[in-house]
C-alpha cells in the first residue's frame, strides 16, 4: 500500500488531488488495474466531481 499525504490549509477544504494521484501513479510506474483512494480519518472524505471546472487543476 502506498500513502499519498495531502496538506490542508483549514478545518474545511476542497482540494483537488487529481495531479497528486497521478503523479503517483506515474512515479510507481503502474500501467494498468485499479486503484483505491482512501481517507481513514472520520472527518475526511474522499468524492468525485468528473470535469468539474470550478476547481481547475492544482487548487
């Protein structure tokens, strides 16, 4: 299992972690089959918001 760390800046944040992800992917060279994101924190939560423009990539 890998582990991505994503800094927050306040209690409530929406970050775009898309360009984190598949900095990792690339880095662990994987080519092909699923991956699993997962927040094991109580507060945190993990959603997808498909081609969502209103947090373009980076914010």
């Amino acid at each position: 299992m890998e582990n991505l760390v994503i800094p927050t800046q306040s209690r409530e944040e929406l970050v775009n972690i898309t360009s984190a992800v598949q900095d990792k992917v690339r880095a662990m060279g994987w080519a092909d089959g699923a991956l699993l994101l997962w927040c094991p924190h109580t507060t945190g939560a993990v959603t997808v918001n498909e081609g969502d423009m209103q947090y373009p990539e980076g914010n």
